[in-house]
C-alpha cells in the first residue's frame, strides 16, 4: 500500500518532501473511505534498521542537496504567504513586545520577539528596522544591513532603516554604501541633524 511505501521511506529520510506530501493525501483519502480507524486496518509498517538510516543520512548524494534545495523553497513560500487578520495582529502584539524589551535594554530577548513577529507577518517594515536596531547594539552589522534592505523593500522612505543601515555600513568600513544611504536619508528629510552630523564623519573616511 502506498501509504506503508511513504511511511517506510521518512524512516530513511525525513526531508523526503514528495513523502510527506503523500502521506497527508493520503491520510484524508483513508479517513474518506475507512473511517476513523483506518490506522487498524493497514498492514504493519515494516521497521528500517537504524543502520540503514544513518547511512543514508551520511550520504553527500545529489539526492539531498535537491532536498535540501525544496525544503528552502517551501520554508520560502511559507515565508511568502499572505497573512491573515489573526496573524497580522499576533505580529502586532509580539513586535509591541519587543519596543518595550529594547526600552529595557534586552536588546537579545527583543530580537526574539521580533523574529517571532516577522514570522506570523513578514510585511511590517518597522519590525525590521527595530530588529536591526537591537543588531546594532549587540554590534551584528552583517545582520543589521540585511534588515534594513528587507525594511527598505517593503518601505522605501523608511528613514530609520536609511540612517541605521548607514550606521551598519560605516562599522563595516563600507562607507561608500554609508554615504549613500545617508545621502538617500537627507533627501527625504534634509533637516534630520543625526544624518547630517553622520554623513560629516562618513566623508572623512571617504577617499
């Protein structure tokens, strides 16, 4: 039975995408056709040694990295979806929650909360330009550019996102990229004194 086929190869292998998939149809089509206790009435699922799992597990083969590539792409669909109101308004909640751990100066616990955020919706540019705020702080300038981009996409007049990835890009000695961002900053808002006094430091270390 195919069900047995699939359950006995995520014995192997796990990440078996295509065995997954199987598995959930079908589970609905037995629940339609034997009822509830349709787990009774299969044949026994026969046991893969462990040592057949662990070599497979150790295998570089082609076969797991096209796995691993299909895997990515679905925690990227997950990623992608349109978020419900429900979800819209967790994100809400958690990312309130992390502005008043960054009041308190739990910049890590802060960007868990965000983190948490982003992933009921990914759509809220002010939840990236914060997180990448608390990245700052903790000096993770990799990780703080790569927020502000994100925040940017979806907000291209963020000036937050402008001025702190100016700042990251400036730790990072990129300061091409900085003066950039700032002079991106300045033209949104020409009077913002903080952007002024950095764009002034950035120049000097431009040659």
């Amino acid at each position: 039975m195919a069900y047995v086929d699939y359950k006995t190869v995520l014995q192997i292998d796990d990440n078996v995408t295509s065995a997954v998939e199987g598995i959930n149809r079908m589970t609905r089509a037995l629940m339609d056709s034997l009822g509830p206790e349709w787990r009774l009435k299969l044949p026994s699922i026969p046991l893969v040694p462990v040592s057949a799992q662990k070599r497979w597990n150790s295998l570089p083969s082609e076969n797991h990295k096209e796995m691993a590539k299909s895997k990515s792409k679905e925690t990227t669909a997950t990623t992608n979806r349109v978020p419900s109101a429900g979800d819209v308004e967790k994100a809400r909640v958690l990312k309130e929650e992390g502005n008043e751990l960054v009041k308190k100066g739990n910049h890590k616990k802060a960007i868990e909360k965000y983190s948490e955020s982003l992933l009921c919706s990914n759509l809220e540019s002010a939840t990236y330009s914060n997180r990448a705020l608390c990245y700052l702080v903790l000096k993770q300038y990799t990780e703080a550019v790569k927020d502000c981009t994100e925040a940017l996409k979806l907000d291209g007049k963020n000036v937050k996102a402008f001025y702190r990835r100016a700042q990251a890009h400036k730790a990072l000695k990129d300061y091409k990229s900085s003066f950039a961002d700032i002079s991106n900053l300045l033209q949104i808002e020409p009077r913002n004194g903080p952007a002024q006094k950095l764009r002034q430091e950035v120049k000097q270390n431009l040659h």
